[in-house]
C-alpha cells in the first residue's frame, strides 16, 4: 500500500519502488522485490519528511503494527522519546554527506505499548544528479540478545537461558585454554554436533585469527572488560557466516580475568541482504546509465568522459581515467578523467612495454594481458612505485584496471581509484568489468559506424589517389606481374626511352634494362623474392638512351592490383645525394686538416708579441727612413722593399691570428638574428644529413655588443658538441629570443640577475649527461670523447667568451634525454655598427707635451721616443714600471701623456697607469701591445676603456693615438 496525491497518482520516489518492473531490467526488478520482501531482516523505506513509504512483513511482526497502520506514519512516532535527538542527529549526518550509512541501537515503542530493541542501519538514497531521495532502512531484532546479556550479569548459570532465542547462543571460553563451551548451541549454528568442535580457531575466518588473538591479549592484560564486534566464522558446509559476538569479562576472587562469557547472535541473513541491496543498486545503476550513454553517444570522446563520471559518481570512486593505448603501441595517452584525483595523470608517464618500470603497474599489465588487474594498497605495492608519490599527494589508496576492447584487440583500460586500501574486492571489480564491456561494445558501434562512413570514400578515393600520385612521382615506378609490365609512368617512359607509358604495358621487364644490366637485374629479383620483397634496395648506374649514366636506387615492394598480387619497383635517382656525400667526405677532410694546423695557430698566439714589437721597429723605421729622403732618392728603392716585406709579415701574422681564433676582440653592435641566420648554411653542412638542423629566430630581437667572430666560434663550438653527442642521428634545434629577466623572474632562475637579454639556446636530441659530467663540462682539457676526437677546450672557450661578453650559460641535460644550452647576453639599444672600416683622422703634431714612453723592447722604446721627439713632444723612457715611476717622482715638471706596453716583467702597463693616475691626476694614458689576446689586457684597456695601439704600428698610428688622448681626457 503506498499514499496517493489528489489526482490518485502514486507520490512514492522511484528509488523507493525498485527497479523499473518494465523492460529489459523487469527481472531485475522482481529481483528486487523478492530480496525486500522475504529479508529475514525488517526492512523500509522512509521519505525526506521521514514518513514511513514502504515496509516488509519481518519490520512489521517486529513493531506489532500492521502493514496499513505503519504506511504513511512519521518515524517519530513509533521512536522512543529517548532516543528522539539521537535519530535526528545520525539522519543530519546523512544528508550533509559526512556519512554514507548510520548504524546504531534504538527503541521502538510497539503498538501493545511495550518496547522493541533494534539494530538500525540507515542509508541515505540519491538522485542521478546527488539530490536525496528517500532512506534505506534494516532492522535486527536484538532485544533478545539484550535480555540474553542482561541474564549473563545477574547470575551465570542463567546464561543458558539466552540459546533458547532463535539463533542466538550464549557461550563461555576460559583464560589460556582453546575449548569454548555453548551447550552446543554454537555448534548448532554452525552445523556441528555438540563436542564435535574441539579448537575454536578452526572454525573462525582465516583473516579473524589475528584480530581475535589480539582481543583476547587486550582482555587478559586488563585493557579491556567487554566487547561487541561483527566476526566471520566458518560453517561446516565451508560458507561464511557473520555473528554479532558480544563478551565480557569475568573475574575470579583474586581479581584475575578467569574466562570469558558472551553471547553470539548469527546476522547472516542480515549482511547478505544489505550486501547484495548495496551491490544490485550500484549494479543496476552503473550499467542504466553507461547504457544510456552508450546508445545515445556519437563521438568516442564523449563517450569516454561520460563513462568516467558514471564511474565515480555511481561507484562512490575518488577517480576514474580512461587511457588509450598510442598509435605507436608502446606509451598509454589519458583520453579522459573525472573525480576528486584530477591532476594525478598530469606528468606521469604509462607504458605498456614490460621491460620499464612504467609499464609493469596495474594498466600496462592489463592491456597487455587482457584482464583486470587490481592493486589493493598503492602505497606498498612495489609495482606503483612510479607513480606512488602522486597518488599519495591526491589521496588514492587502491587501484584497479580494466582492458577495454575495440574492433577484437585491446585499445586501452579504464582505470578506477579508491581513497582507502582494499577497497576493490571481486564485487567491485566485477562492476567495473561490466562497465568495460560496455563502453568495449559502444567503442565497437562506434568504429563501424566510421568505418562504415569512410569505407566507400575510401574505395572511391583509392584509385584516383594511387593514380594522381603514380603518374607524378619524380621516381619511376613500374608495377610487374610475372615479370611483365601491367603499369608505368611517365618517369618510367624517359628512363628507358620510351615515348609514352603505354609504349611499355605488356612487354618483358628486364627486355628493357640496357645489355649488361639484364641478368643483374633478373637476378636481384631472385634474390629479393626469397628473402622478402619489402625494404630491400640495391644502387645501379643505369646508362642512358643518350649515353650519359645515371645512379639509381633500386626498391621493390608487394601490393595489391586488380586483386592480385604484384610487384612495384621503384628507380629514384640519387645523383644528389651522392654529390653531397662527396661534399662532406671534402669537408671531413678539410676538418682534420685544420685540426692538425690547430697547433699552428697556437704556436703564432704564442710567438706574436714578439713578432710583433719587432715589426713594430722594422715598419716604423722603414718610414721615417722614406719621409727623410728627398723624391728620387736612390735610397727610397732600398727602403720601400723592406716597408713592404714588414708590411706583408704583419698581414701574414694577423692570417695566422685569425686561424687560430687568436685575434684580438673588436666588439661591436651586431643584429643577432642577422648574424645567426647567416651561418645557417655552413652549420648544415657541420652537422651532416643524419642530424635534422631547425634554426628560428625571434621578432624583433634585440641588438648585443659583441665581437661577432668570438659569438660565432660559440655557436661553432656548441653545433659541433652537439653533432658528436649524435652519433646515430637526431634533431638539432638552434633558436634566439629576447628575455626580460625582472625581480620575480630572477628569483626562479637562480642565479641570473636582473636585465634584458637576447638568449641564444642550442639543443639536441642526443645522449645527454648525468649530473657528475655537467659539472665538470667548462673545465679546460676535460672531455667525454674517444682519444682524436676532442681536445676539451671548446666548451671552455664558449664559457670564456660568454663570461667577456657579461653573460651567462644555463645547461640543461639528462641521460638519454639530449643537452640544451642557453648563451643570454646583454641586449643593446644603440644601433647596429655597420660593416667596414673607419676613416683615419689627421696626424696631429705636439705642442712641447710630455710624454712618458714605458716600454721593455729597447728598439721599440727607442724608435717611440724618435717619433714623438721628430712631431713636437718631450719624451721621457723607462724599461719597465719600476723605473718609470722612480722617473715621475723625480720629474719637476708635468707629464701629460702616459704611453705604456701593457704586457711587461713585474708590473704591467695596466696596473702602472693605476699608479700613475694617484701620482698624476691629470696624466692621459695610451696603451699598446702586440699581444693577440685581449683577456690578457684585463683590466687595462679591454675593462677601463683606454685607447689601446696595436702592435705592429706605424709613425702616424703612434701619433693619432697620442693626440687623440690629448684631445679626448680619459674620463
């Protein structure tokens, strides 16, 4: 009987009469009915208002009401108004979700007026969308059980009295013996004769005895007096049955515990019927509405997104993912994810391969092989150690995974977490299994629905395609069947000389290979036909009609024409690619060449100064010799020889400089992105054909001041590093950015200060480095590579130059993983220096100047005190800064004109004109060397920006430099 509104229409929720009695679920639905109505235990439903909507006989006989005068009636007013406040709070906690059932003792008033004592458990029913229903309730008589407890305090030979209640057995156990005594009444229940039963342990549950054992040691040492638990016990015929088992201690006169006496009330019958209510209802549930979307659902992706939430939400999940296996076959790709753990597949890597660790866990093992697989504690299952520390951040506890089916293979899993260990038992997973089968079988509908569509395109699309592309090839392509031509194209026509494609359909293949190529072709085929026609390919030179030979790569492959099986053979001809094979066994050449000159180039660094002081001498000499001599003076023919023997020496040793990437630096504001893209065709050629080389440039990339030689020896050194850690092959990605690095930004990128930068960044795809060789990779001399491979010096030149220029290296490598380096080096904004050289000024003449000339070459501190003396200044020399400055604290008057070798014994020009400066405030400096490295003039000329003379130098370079420090005071 249930209540009807006005118009006579049933007002009971769905989730309250069951399954629907209709359609394929009616047996379902019958199902339902019979569970409800024959419990043993009283069971009912209660709306929101909780008024009673529905009751089985078993709720009835135990209330003492009738069917009809419980329908309809509030729960509080069969309650007993003590336990009123305590039904209120357990049903709030219901509907605020902080529990999902309550169980608890209460009373009932019956309608004789006496009082019932039940064991209530309540569960709160929702909606498709969460929205509460109605609740579920079971009741179990126990107010036997209770009288039986009672008799048990008052007088222990009372307690035989509680086995005469139907399934209930009072029985006693002594401290440190196994027997327990029930009168048989246990043994009964478990459907053994009384004194059959001689250890009690074999009759409980295996997963009890632990448990168990340890109840009793907490008994015996006083920790507890009394007990009620829920236990598993074993019956004779090998079922488990469950028993509501409560005990209490009892004590001898001494104090000490003597036995134990209780009372076990068998609820079997109770936990099946909840169990299997709780199962059916998620069953039902679960696969109602996986079925809906399964039918309703058109695309894949909407599909397997809806699946995940039905997962969750109707399986009371923390998470579900469904993965899909990638095209390649080996990785596992996240296809879609709903629940409270989103987030956990973000940066986790899934493999189905058994050889990695990543895919020996629960998806991998069941895509590979075809079944569930559950892991019941994530957190101690060796297996998830890869992906153990992000479910731990994302509370996932128990896993289990499921293969998903397409089109008669595996394609994928579903995959469903659990925020507590142990939660997927045969039930659950049984319930995600049919979930998989499913979404499998609406996958199925799917691809043949698209298949279906496409199959036609396809047909008719096939030949067209085949035909467009066959004709078009710059290869040509021949298809044979029995060694004649059923097919040609153009490219096949000119190749043999043929007119037309169809001068060549039907006639013997090798007929038309040139004499001398017959056999050799004919037997190729034999070959590749035992062997395996697919991939196979042979190199020919193929004469010509004309007379001119032309290399061919020869393939040969199975397909399918008309039906039947034939052969296509391709010819491409691979005359540029031999021509580039040509050109790079040149250029390895050319690079051992220059590795062996290498020692030249550090041989002329080494002996340049010295070169170059004398050079100095000859040149300067040479002509002031020519500027004393009158206009056909025979002389001038003696003299002009040796000027232009010292000038050619002096161009010799700049060629030799430059070779060994020794030459001074000369920065300027270059256009980065230009400067890069510029050497984009000789760094092809560096890295060879088996490395794929991208080069992109940023918009708008700023400007940097630098020596642009050195910024390409960097880039040189760093193609050619990354080329030899790709031994197989790779990709090789060069690319320029500008980068504002603020206070924030800073912060995360350690140590990089502050600025505006233009990044240069190097990667490959290569072996990489573990962290040890990171470390050392700037060391002068320490290398990774074979003996003859390397030096060890170029990543120590790259950091050198980078550290000149006031940048910084970032390196990022793993094993197996490539190496990426970043070069960021201050961005300008003045403009661009344009190519070329700078117009001479005017060699200006002194005014009775002084000017100090420190200089350790004799003849090159001679010859500088000749020229100033001949063009107006007072000179004064010294061999070196020790006698210098004994001269200017001797010297009465000023001195205005510093001119100091910077490369000298003791101290050098740079740390003299320091002194200078606190001796002579007002003193000019103007330093030179021959020395062709300009990081060995630091801190002189290169940091404090003092014009700096080159050596070799001529009478008129002295003289502009002089008076260009004269007129332009070094701030």
């Amino acid at each position: 009987m249930v209540r009807k509104g006005s118009k006579g229409h049933d007002e009971t929720p769905a989730a309250a009469r069951g399954p629907d009695t209709a359609g394929p679920g009616s047996d379902d639905a019958e199902a339902f009915e019979l569970a409800f109505e024959r419990a043993a235990v009283g069971m009912g439903i209660a709306g929101l208002d909780e008024r009673i909507l529905r009751i089985n006989a078993a709720a009835c006989e135990f209330l003492g009401y009738t069917r009809e005068q419980l329908l309809g009636r509030g729960v509080a007013d069969i309650t007993h108004p003590d336990d009123l406040e305590r039904d209120r709070r357990e049903r709030a906690a219901l509907l605020s979700g902080d529990q999902s059932v309550a169980r608890f003792t209460k009373r009932y008033v019956r309608a004789d007026g006496g009082v019932s004592l039940g064991e209530l458990s309540v569960s709160l029913v929702r909606g498709r969308r969460g929205e509460p229903l109605c609740y579920l309730c079971q009741i179990v008589d126990v107010t036997r059980l209770r009288l039986a407890e009672q008799a048990l305090t008052r007088s222990e030979d009372r307690y035989r009295l509680a086995t005469e209640a139907g399934g209930v057995a009072a029985w006693r156990s002594p401290f440190g013996r196994p027997e327990v005594e029930s009168g048989g009444a246990l043994e009964s229940l478990l459907g053994y004769r009384e004194g059959e039963v001689q250890d009690w342990s074999q009759v409980t549950h295996p997963e009890e005895r632990e448990n168990i054992g340890e109840l009793w040691r907490r008994m015996e040492r006083g920790d507890i007096e009394r007990y009620e638990l829920e236990r598993r016990m074993l019956h004779r015929d090998g079922s488990v049955r469950w028993f509501l088992v409560r005990g209490q201690v009892r004590r001898d006169p001494s104090g000490r515990p003597a036995e134990v006496v209780g009372t076990a009330l068998d609820v079997t019958a109770h936990k099946l019927a909840e169990e299997r209510l709780r199962r059916l209802n998620r069953l039902l549930e679960m696969l109602r509405r996986a079925g809906d979307a399964a039918s309703s659902l058109g695309e894949q992706g909407e599909l397997l997104c809806e699946a995940c939430l039905i997962a969750v939400e109707a399986g009371g999940l923390r998470l579900a993912w469904v993965g899909m296996v990638s095209p390649q076959g080996t990785q596992v790709l996240v296809a879609a994810e709903h629940g409270e753990g989103v987030g956990y597949t973000q940066g986790i890597r899934i493999d189905v391969r058994e050889e990695v660790p990543e895919g020996r866990g629960p998806t991998g093992t069941a895509i590979r092989s075809g079944q569930p697989v559950v892991c019941p504690d994530i957190a101690a299952d060796p297996r998830m150690a890869p992906w153990q520390d992000a479910a731990r951040r994302f509370g996932l506890a128990s896993s289990a995974a499921v293969p998903l089916r397409a089109a008669g293979r595996i394609v994928g899993a579903i995959n469903v977490y659990a925020g507590e260990p142990g939660f997927f038992g045969a039930d659950e997973v049984e319930l995600v299994a049919a979930l998989a089968g499913v979404i499998s079988r609406a996958l199925d509908r799917l691809d043949a629905e698209r298949r279906g569509a496409l199959a036609e395109k396809a047909r008719r699309e096939s030949e067209q395609r085949y035909r467009t592309l066959f004709d078009s090839a710059p290869e040509a392509i021949a298809l044979l069947r029995a060694e004649r031509v059923l097919l040609a194209n153009a490219a096949a026509a000119r190749l043999v000389g043929a007119g037309a494609p169809d001068e060549l359909l039907g006639r013997d293949a090798w007929g038309l290979a040139p004499p001398g190529l017959r056999e050799t072709a004919a037997a190729q085929l034999a070959a590749w036909a035992d062997e395996s026609w697919d991939g196979r390919a042979v190199e020919i030179d193929f004469p010509r009609a004309d007379g001119t030979t032309v290399p061919l790569e020869i393939t040969a492959a199975v397909v399918e024409f008309d039906g039947e099986p034939a052969v296509q053979v391709k010819a491409k001809d691979i005359s540029k690619r031999r021509r580039l094979e040509q050109e790079r066994r040149r250029l390895e050449r050319q690079l051992l060449q220059a590795q062996r000159l290498e020692s030249v180039g550090r041989l002329a660094a080494g002996v340049a100064h010295e070169f170059n002081n004398q050079l100095t001498v000859v040149t300067a000499y040479a002509d002031l010799a020519c500027a004393d001599l009158a206009p056909g003076d025979p002389l001038l023919g003696r003299l002009l020889p040796i000027r232009e023997a010292a000038d050619r020496a002096a161009s010799l040793t700049r060629q030799l400089l430059a070779f060994g990437r020794k030459q001074p630096s000369e920065p300027r504001v270059l256009d980065f992105g230009r400067m890069v893209g510029s050497l984009e065709r000789m760094l092809r050629r560096v890295v060879g054909e088996d490395v794929e080389l991208e080069i992109s440039t940023g918009a708008d990339l700023g400007a940097v001041e630098a020596d642009e030689g050195q910024i390409e020896q960097v880039v040189m050194n760093l193609v050619v590093n990354a080329r030899d850690a790709m031994p197989h092959g790779g990709r090789l990605t060069i690319a320029t950015c500008n980068l504002d690095v603020g206070g924030r930004k800073a912060a995360t990128d350690g140590p990089l200060p502050p600025g505006r930068y233009v990044v240069l960044s190097v990667g490959d795809t290569g072996c990489g480095m573990d962290e040890h060789t990171r470390e050392r990779i700037f060391e002068p001399f320490f290398t990774t590579k074979e003996p003859g491979r390397g030096s060890g010096l170029g990543l120590s030149t790259v950091h050198g130059i980078v550290m000149q220029h006031a940048g910084h290296i970032r390196v990022r490598s793993e094993p197996g993983r490539g190496t990426s380096f970043e070069i960021l080096l201050p961005r300008s904004d003045a403009p661009v220096t344009p190519r070329g050289r700078r117009s001479p000024s005017d060699v200006p003449r002194g005014a009775g100047q002084t000017v100090l000339v420190v200089e350790d070459h004799q003849g090159v501190r001679a010859l500088a005190r000749m020229i100033l003396e001949r063009h107006g200044y007072a000179v004064i020399d010294a061999a070196g800064a020790s006698e210098a400055l004994d001269l200017v604290a001797r010297h009465p008057g000023p001195i205005d004109v510093l001119l100091s070798d910077v490369v000298m014994p003791g101290m050098d020009g740079a740390a003299l004109a320091e002194r200078m400066r606190g001796l002579r405030p007002d003193v000019r400096v103007v330093l030179c060397s021959g020395h062709p490295d300009r990081a060995a003039l630091e801190p002189g000329a290169a940091a404090g920006g003092r014009p700096l003379l080159r050596k070799p130098y001529t009478a008129e370079q002295l003289l502009a430099a002089v008076g260009a420090a004269l007129g332009n005071p070094d701030e």
